[in-house]
C-alpha cells in the first residue's frame, strides 16, 4: 500500500490530511509535527509521498526536504504563506495554499494509489 507522510503541526489540519489520505485509498502515516519526528519516519518506514507544511513546530521543513530530495522521495509543500520564505518548494510536485483543497488532494495522491504503484 502506497505509504503518505503527513507532516503538519496544527492537529485540526493534520487530522483533516489523514481523512484526506486515507480516503484516497492511501496509508497514512503520522501525522508528525517536526522535522526531527519525521526524520525518524523517513529513515524507518517506506513513504511514497510526502506531504509537508512549510512551518513546523520545531523548524521550517527545509532540513526535511533536503532529505526527500536525496531520497527522491516525492513531496508536496501545504502552506499558509502566499510567498514562501525558503524555496522548500524547489523541487515540490505540488504546492498547495491553506485552507485546503480537499478534491486536489486526493487527485495527487490518487497519481500514486492508482494501480498500487507508484507514479512520480
């Protein structure tokens, strides 16, 4: 089963991504709400796709995102800020604004359950 990390610090956010995941057919993993919990995540599950807020409780997710790119693990950056103040989005297959947009979503995440395999 295709494996997503949710990486969000706000619960009501996380929680409503774990919905999202799930019902998308997907396995949800997390949520965490720091880039050194999900470090830890990366470096003992198998993740297919991640999905990342870009201000954390401990941190902005750069250190995260250096990592899921020398992995290539795909991610998606989920923001609050209209101008983000890293370019944690460099390599981003998406980039989505908060509040957030449920049917796309689960369209990305259906790019990587569809056929149970990965699709980048």
């Amino acid at each position: 089963m295709v494996g997503v990390l949710i990486v969000e610090d706000s619960w009501n956010v996380a929680l409503s991504l774990k919905s999202i995941v799930e019902q998308a057919g997907a396995h949800a993993i997390g949520p965490v709400p720091t880039v050194r919990e999900a470090l830890r995540v990366v470096e003992t599950q198998p993740i297919s796709l991640a999905l990342v807020d870009m201000n954390l409780r401990d941190c902005f997710a750069d250190p995260l995102v250096d990592v899921l790119i020398a992995r290539n693990i795909p991610y998606a950056i989920i923001t609050a800020y209209d101008a983000l103040p890293t370019n944690a989005d460099r390599a981003a297959i998406d980039r989505m604004n908060k509040p957030l947009d449920h049917e796309r979503i689960s369209a990305l995440i259906a790019r990587f359950t569809k056929n149970g395999a990965d699709i980048a």
